[in-house]
C-alpha cells in the first residue's frame, strides 16, 4: 500500500514543476522570491515590497501552472517581466493598432510546396545581433528595422548593416506624437522614403529610450546600396506570410501577452490572448514546425532574444499586420558589415514530444530500477527500458525470427 502510494504521489510529480511545491509553503514561497530580488540585485521598501510580492506569486503561479501542464510546447520562466504590474509590462510594448490602413495587400503567387521547407536567416548571417528597447514603446521602430536589415544585406553589393532605431524614434513622429508611446512600423518606411530613402547606422545614431530632437544634418546615411522607396504590406494568412519571410525578414505585430513575456524556451502556443495587436517584432525565418521571430527585449528573454512560434496557429494575430520595405538599388558598393546574431535554434524540441522516451519522474536514479513499475512507466530512459518503434530496448533490434536482440546476436 505504501509503494502504490508513493507510485502515485511520483506520477503526480512527475508533470509537475518544482515551483508548484515551493509555492505550497509560504517559507518556501518567501525565500524563493528573495533569491529572484537577489539575483536581479533588486529593493524595495515594507509596502513596496508586499505589493510587488503578490505579483510575483501570481507570476510563479502561472509559470508553475503552464510548465506542469500536459501536451505543452514551450516553457515559462520568471524572468524580469515577473514583477511588473500591467502598466510597466505595457511600457515595453508600443504598437499602435487604432489606425486603420488602406494599403494593398501582396499576395504570393506560390504556394509552400515551391518554397524551402525551412529558411532561416539567422544560419546565413542575415540577421543582427538582439537589441533592448528598454521600457520606451518603440517597438514599432525595432520591427521596421529588423524588416529592413535582412532584406538590405540581400541587395546587390550590400552587407549586413545594423541600423539605427533611433533616427525613427526622433524623427518620423517629430513634433506629434512621443514615439515611445507607440507607432506603426511602415511609417518608418514612409519617413525614410520621403527622406532620400535614408537611414543611419546604430553606431552613428545610437539608441536610448526617450523620444528626442530630430537632427540628421550632420548624421551619414547608411543606406549605402540600396534606398528605401516605400512598403509592402503581406497579405493576411500563414502560407503568405511564410513565402514573405522565404524572400527576406518582416516586420509583424501580435498581441504580446503576460504569457508571451514570460516565455523561455521551445515552440510558443499562446492561448491566452483576447485583444488586439500591441506589439512589433521581426519574423527572421520558419521551419515546417514554427515561425522564428526576433524580439527587441534584449538577449536574456527567450532564446536569445528569438521566440518560435507554431506553425498553423493564429499566434495572437502574428500575421494580420505584416510589413517589408521597398528598397531600390544604387549600384554602390557597402562594405564592412556590422555583427550577425550567432543565435541557433535549440534542438531539443522533442522533451516536450509524449511518444519520445524519457524519464517521467523528475529525479530517477539508478535505486529506482531496482522496482519494476519504476523502471518501466517512471524511469525508462535512466533504466534503460526505452523501446523503438518495433517495441525493441534501446541498443537492440528485432531479429528475422521477431526476438528483440542485440544486432551481433540475431540468427
């Protein structure tokens, strides 16, 4: 009776994440969220710090929820959007979704079966490294950019150039609006077209979160090889989307949930989401399993920076409002191109995959297969107790005579 009780309590550990357990005990609850404050080398004084502990539980409740969660694809983490309250989430968003556009949508004539199976842009050094927008909404002017880097490193005698945000953040809204209270990613298309189709360089025009004076005067144009003439807006579905990002990296906008700034690691089905779009990002690459996106939240969230989203979801709107800019070759030459990302795609997607054996009890060890129903529905990777797709121990095969056997040993 004790054995099947403890069965029982390890089967119902086994999906869970330790947090739960941590959240069960108020002591434990407490140091944990002083180690978080510690880590992030954060204080706060006795109302302060009460108030930002109820978010923080109510953050590790849902991370603990999710990640327990049967059939999930990615994983949560309290990372620093975990004791925010909504009004400073909201300071790290920035797209605007009020105005309605009238541009004509571009379809794409070809269908997924012509195009790659899979394109990254990351793999071909088409892509800058991460960038941090910090707590100002300019996320629309990260998302333009992204749109414009990769596709700019494609044209003719261009390179990879990491261009600056900031010139739109100061100028396409200048004397109008505060940039970082939000925008729209082909304004900055718009702007540089009327502009001689210019932009600089990050490192001419660096970035920081305010919305300041507008002054290129005296600031190079780093639109070297190719100007900017206007935009694209993608048509409304997957596959269009897909056969945009085949061509060069785009600008999108979805709406970026709690659970989407929570996010850590593998493939993103966000199922929370009930509004409209609030957020920009740039899509750098799909495979047949998710679409790969680059956020502008710095290279500690998510993988890197990088979100993959699954393929064949609405993804919270991810592709209603989808852009790219028109660029226009010059005939000269760029040279000395600016750092890729060295993002790579973790290949690690099938821990989250029910027909792959694995360990379903967190802390197996060798002691564990000394029991028979531990070893084989708890502990079968640890206990070698694995089986292929013929029903054969990982490290044999089934044999002609249809006894599963080590290679060397069948008749």
């Amino acid at each position: 009776m004790i054995l099947l009780f403890s069965l029982l309590v390890a089967a119902s550990l086994a999906r869970q994440d330790p947090l739960k357990a941590v959240l069960r005990s108020p002591r434990q609850t407490l140091r944990e969220y002083g180690r978080y404050k510690a880590a992030r080398h954060l204080t706060f004084g006795p109302s302060e710090d009460r108030m930002r502990l109820g978010v923080w539980k109510r953050s590790a409740e849902m991370v603990a929820d999710e990640n327990s969660r049967a059939g999930h694809t990615a994983e949560l983490e309290l990372n620093f959007f975990a004791i925010m309250t909504k009004e400073e989430r909201q300071q790290y968003l920035g797209y605007n979704s009020s105005t309605e556009l009238t541009a004509k949508l571009r379809t794409f004539d070809s269908v997924l079966s012509d195009l790659p199976t899979e394109k990254d842009w990351t793999k071909e050094g088409k892509v800058t490294v991460v960038k941090d927008q910090a707590n100002c909404g300019s996320c629309w002017t990260f998302g333009a950019v992204g749109g414009l880097e990769t596709r700019y490193a494609l044209q003719e005698n261009a390179v990879l150039r990491n261009f600056a945000e900031k010139e739109y953040l100061d100028c396409v809204y200048e004397g109008k609006v505060d940039g970082c209270n939000g925008g729209w990613m082909h304004d900055c298309y718009v702007y540089s077209a009327n502009n001689g189709g210019r932009l600089a360089k990050t490192s001419d025009y660096p970035y920081n979160p305010f919305d300041g004076i507008c002054d290129t005067s005296e600031i190079f144009d780093a639109m070297v090889a190719a100007k900017i003439t206007g935009y694209e807006k993608v048509a409304t579905t997957e596959a269009d989307n897909i056969a945009a990002i085949a061509e060069g990296s785009i600008t999108v906008a979805f709406e970026a949930t709690k659970f989407f700034q929570m996010y850590k690691t593998g493939i993103l089905k966000d199922m929370t989401c009930t509004g409209s779009s609030n957020h920009a990002v740039t899509a750098v690459g799909y495979t047949e399993k998710y679409i790969l996106v680059k956020n502008s939240w710095g290279a500690g969230w998510g993988e890197k920076g990088f979100v993959r989203y699954m393929r064949g979801h609405h993804n919270c709107g991810l592709y209603q409002e989808s852009f790219y800019p028109q660029l226009e070759a010059t005939g000269v030459a760029d040279s000395n191109p600016d750092e890729a990302t060295d993002y790579v795609a973790p290949d690690n997607d099938d821990r989250f995959d029910p027909d792959v054996c694995r360990d379903k009890y967190l802390k197996c060890t060798k002691e564990h297969c000394k029991n028979v129903v531990y070893a084989e529905r708890y502990c079968a990777k640890t206990c070698g107790k694995c089986t292929d797709k013929d029903g054969c121990p990982s490290g044999t095969i089934k044999c002609s005579d249809g006894v599963c056997r080590h290679e060397h040993m069948c008749p």
